[in-house]
C-alpha cells in the first residue's frame, strides 16, 4: 500500500502485545533472580505493573525501539545485495560512491510525489546512486508495469521509462505501453524480457527485502543505516544521503 509514513494500528497492537508479554517474562527472571521471598517478588511485579498502567506512553517507544533495532539486525545481512540494483534500475549516477536505496510502485501517488525529491537529490549529490527496488504491492497492474520497468532497464532505458509511467497519472495497460513507447522501447524485446525467469525473481527479492526490513508500504527508502517510510520530503532524504555518506 501507500505509504504516507503513518503506522498501521494493526501491527502496532500485535507489538505492543509482544512487548507485554518479553516484560512480563523479564520481570519474571528478574524476581527470581533477586527476590527469593514470594512476597518480594509479588511487590516488584506490582509496582512495574502501577508504573506501566501511569505511564503506558513507553510502550509505543519501546516498541518503536524494539522495531528499529530488529531492522537494523535485518539491514546488516541483506545489505550487500540490497545495494545490488537489477541491472540498469539506477537514477543518478550508477557508480555513485553514496547508495539510497528506494522501495516503489507505479500505482503509488507518495511514489509519484516523490519523484522530484529524487531529481532534487540526483541534481544536488552527483556522487549519489539511487538503487531502485519495484515493490509492486498496490494495483493489479502494479506488477506488469514494475516488469515493463526492469525490461526498460535491460535497454538501458529505466530512467525514462521510470519518469515517463509516473507522469501518466494512472496505471492502466494502455498507460504501461504509451509509458514504453514514450521511453523509446524494443516493444517485443521488453515483452519478452518482462515475462522473463530474471525478472520474476527481481520482484520475489525485493519482496523479501522490504519483509524483512519491515517496510509494509511505498515509498520506502534505505541510507546507511536508517530506514525511512514514507513520502518524507527532500530535505529528510537529505540528511539521511549525507549521513551515509559520512558512514
């Protein structure tokens, strides 16, 4: 879905559960650990117990900590590859000594509003490479447009196509094909190449990255080691190019 950087109420909830119920088996440990008198332990488990009910605004912290920390985990093994765009699915400079790594789809209007973010940072870093990953998660033609992306890419042509499907507006079969056409396209060839073995598994990938990252959403973005959901604005995507860049 899109993503306008706001948190689902679903997964937060089943969080905060997992949350309550690591604290409860820690208290436990705890009291075991330090109280050998029932009595003792019943009145530590009571006062962390008062403290959390006056104070419940530390679970969505501790959850978002917890959250973080878990990516960063998952950034830290898949980092290499996620760095590794699909042949040709670069803007900017492919041999870009700074990697932003993006999470979009065609059928999302924060990707949409994004794209000049992305001009914006590819004029300003021109040692910026900007990995793109399709995460075709929103529309039914969501899939045949990100394919029709990565046959773009096996000509040499993503960038336009890229800006060219985005400008359209909407996402239709018609819309995909003017988008190949406007890109200048081998029609056939990106045919075949779209219903093709490579970029069947291109898609698969990334949907194991952005699972494992946590990303739920488009646009996403990966800098060094910050993860960013959301249509957040060219000054924050910003700050996290340049912070990778001091890495």
């Amino acid at each position: 879905m899109a993503n306008d950087g706001k948190t689902a109420g679903g997964p937060v909830r089943i969080m905060l559960v997992i949350l309550l119920v690591a604290a409860a088996a820690a208290l436990g440990w705890f009291a075991n650990r330090q109280f050998s008198v029932p009595a003792d332990r019943a009145a530590i488990e009571k006062i962390v117990h008062s403290y959390i009910l006056e104070h419940p605004e530390i679970l969505p912290e501790a959850m978002e900590n917890l959250q973080r920390n878990q990516s960063r985990d998952q950034l830290a093994q898949v980092r290499d590859t996620l760095e590794q765009p699909f042949p040709g699915a670069v803007l900017g400079n492919p041999r870009g000594s700074v990697t932003l790594v993006e999470f979009t789809d065609f059928a999302c209007g924060y990707c949409r509003r994004s794209v000049e973010d992305v001009a914006q940072l590819t004029r300003d870093n021109p040692d910026l490479k900007v990995v793109v990953r399709e995460l075709p998660i929103i529309s039914p033609h969501s899939a045949a447009a990100a394919k029709m992306a990565l046959a773009a890419a096996e000509q040499g042509k993503y960038a336009q196509f890229h800006n060219a499907m985005f400008a359209a507006g909407q996402l239709d079969e018609s819309s995909i094909q003017a988008a190949a056409r406007a890109a200048g396209l081998d029609i056939d060839r990106a045919r075949r190449v779209a219903e093709s073995a490579p970029v069947a598994a291109e898609l698969e990938r990334n949907l194991s990255f952005a699972q494992k990252l946590g990303f739920a959403g488009t646009p996403s973005w990966v800098a060094g080691d910050e993860l960013i959901s959301g249509a957040v604005g060219v000054d924050r995507l910003a700050q996290a190019v340049e912070a990778a860049r001091s890495r």
